[in-house]
C-alpha cells in the first residue's frame, strides 16, 4: 500500500507498506519503505507475533470512520 507523505512534492513522495514473510522466525514483518528509494533499507521493520496470509488484502480507513 502506498501511503503519501504529509506534504508530497511528487508523485512517488511518501511510503509503501507491505507485510513480508520470515520463514526462520515462522511469522511476518510489516515492512515500510520510501518510496523515492525502494532498493533502499527499511525505513521501518515491525515483527509481527503470526504469519499474515500472502494475498491478504482489506480497507485502510481512520479510526473514527470505522
């Protein structure tokens, strides 16, 4: 998922999120890379406790539109 920045100054101007699989740990990582380097490092790597389905998808909406 493509999440813009606060203030984009271009098209590619935020971050894409995305969950990958870790077969050692047995569970999945929330990954967040920007998206003006997305060879690059991680901005953000989050440990999740279970493994996310591949081909899971869903809405992202505000907490209070939920």
């Amino acid at each position: 998922m493509f999440v813009a920045a606060a203030s984009p100054t271009a098209e590619d101007d935020g971050y894409v999120m995305a969950y990958v699989f870790d077969p050692e740990r047995g569970a999945s990582d929330l990954v967040i890379l920007a998206a003006q380097d997305f060879t690059g490092e991680p901005v953000a790597r989050m440990h999740l406790p279970v493994r996310v389905p591949l081909g899971l998808h869903g809405s992202w909406v505000p907490g209070d539109e939920g």
